[in-house]
C-alpha cells in the first residue's frame, strides 16, 4: 500500500521524519518502512533519509511493506453485508450469531473467516484488523482496519472519542429513569472464565442511554458507550436490574427472544487518511424488528 502527499507552505523545512508523524505514521510504523525490503519513503521519485527537509510542493510518498498474512485464518466465502469500503477500512453489517474472531474450537464461520474469503474473491491485498469487536450475538455495524497504519490511526481516533458508536437494545423491565448514565467499573467475574461483572478493581466503564419507548415487560433504549469495556452494556443493565431480553448470561428473560437484544445502529469516525467525517446508520434488525411490532400490537 501506498500514500502520498504534497508538501504545502507552512509545512517548508519540516524534517521528513516530522512530516510524516505529522500525517499519522507512528515511529513503529515508520521503522518498519526503513527495514523491510519492499518498504520505500521517497521525495519526488527519489529514495530519501526521514532526516531529509521537505519543501514547498514536494512530492512525498512511503510504500508499506506487505503485512503478513494469518495462514491459520480459513477463507470462507459466503455473503458479507458490506456497508462501506475503500483502501483503508471496511464497515459491516453483522447479523447475530457470527462470532468477530475464530477461537480454537470454532475455527470457522466467523466475520474475519469471511473477509479473509472477500479479499481473496477480490484480490485484495490488505490485512484484517477488527477495530470494533462485537459479541457474537449481537448484531450491526462492525468496523475493520485494512492495513496497520489503518488500525493504528483509528485505535488513536477511538481513544480519544472520534470513533462513535450507538446501540439500540431491548432491556427488561421499566427503567425509573428515561435517560441517564451508568457508571461503574467493569472486570471478569472471579467465578467464571466468560463472564464479566461490575467489580469494586474493574476498570472504569460509562454507559449513556436514552428510553426510546416503553412496553409492558421491556423498554426499548438507544445507548452510546464512552468506554468499551467486553460485555459493557449487558453487565450494566443486567448491575441496575435491567438485564437484556434474551441475555441467559446476564439474568436476561427468555420468553421474548433467545438472544440478547443488542444491536449495533450507528457508527461514526474520522476518515484514518482523508480526515473526512463520516457516519452510517443500520435498520434494528429483524428479530428486534418483530419483538417491537408484536408488543405494539
């Protein structure tokens, strides 16, 4: 993969190594440019030092080296809900019940299983870095990184709250407050190897969310996370006493579905190379859909 940039006025006599940083390409990034073989920085055609000083329109352009690709990872070759996509990230729309990642009893049927399959029905060269995880039963919008200086730059963007997501769940009971935050510290459930639990060590964990409609026996609730700790929202609703319709783990009720009613609905970021802000929106999915139609009915 290659970027370029032109050189603007203010950015004159800047050092090459500076320029760069500038631009988003951490010191390991650039390391591993400087080594590998088929890793190039030039100026104007022409291989230079990242001591070089750039000047006004210079042509700069760094070639990464080609990531190394999970030989382990099974290519499967079913249907992707592809939102979006360009050189540098992909969105997608993930329906329940597929896992982000193979584990080492489950080796296939996963989101990366299956995009390692896309790639290579469309000769992309690119690497897989999920950058926002879902659990494997909840549904939506899913982001993934195609190259390191992708991941990096998004991981960064996340940090510091330019990556936006918001969720839409069906929460059992009826909360006293319509809108409101949950803050409290998240870590594993000593007495289980999956679960998670708000414990007094855990790390800190903020859930924001806003009652959309209420039901007889759940109310429907949109949520923006401020952290993303695993399992957050699910433990959250399940501390206060609102655990998520169809959440077994987390004393969720089961009569109304058998999966935890989680969806991923809106998701919002800054471009990892253009800087352009952009956002997309995902329809409730169907199994939700249906809850929410028979319960008004």
């Amino acid at each position: 993969m290659q970027l370029e940039w032109t050189v603007a006025a203010e950015e004159n006599d800047l050092m090459l190594r500076t320029f760069l940083r500038n631009k988003h390409v951490s010191k390991l990034l650039l390391t591993a440019v400087k080594f590998a073989e088929d890793g190039r920085i030039q100026v104007n055609g022409n291989e230079e030092n990242v001591l070089y000083r750039v000047k006004t329109d210079d042509h700069v352009q760094i070639t990464f080296p080609k990531e190394q690709e999970n030989e382990r990872l099974l290519a499967e070759f079913g249907d992707l809900e592809i939102v979006f996509e360009d050189d540098f990230i992909l969105v997608l729309d993930k329906p329940a019940g597929m896992t982000s990642i193979p584990s080492q009893y489950h080796p296939s049927g996963s989101v990366a299983n299956h995009v390692k399959g896309h790639y290579q029905q469309n000769g992309i060269d690119s690497a897989i870095h999920i950058v926002t995880r879902l659990d494997k039963e909840t549904s939506g919008l899913m982001l993934i990184a195609k190259t390191r200086f992708s991941h990096g730059r998004l991981s960064a963007l996340h940090q510091t709250g330019h990556v936006t997501r918001k969720y839409q769940a069906l929460v059992s009971g009826n909360m006293t407050s319509k809108s409101g935050s949950i803050i409290a510290p998240i870590g594993r459930n000593p007495d289980s190897l999956i679960e998670r639990a708000v414990v007094q060590d855990g790390k800190y964990a903020k859930t924001n969310y806003e009652v959309i409609a209420s039901y007889p026996t759940f109310d429907h609730v949109k949520i923006q996370l401020e952290t993303g700790r695993t399992h957050q929202i699910r433990v959250h609703f399940s501390h206060i006493g609102h655990p998520l319709v169809g959440d077994s783990m987390y004393g969720g009720p089961l009569e109304l579905l058998q999966r935890h009613a989680l969806h991923s609905s809106h998701l919002e970021l800054i471009h990892p190379f253009t800087e352009e802000k952009m956002a997309w929106d995902s329809e409730l999915a169907p199994d939700l859909a249906q809850v929410l139609a028979a319960s008004k009915e």
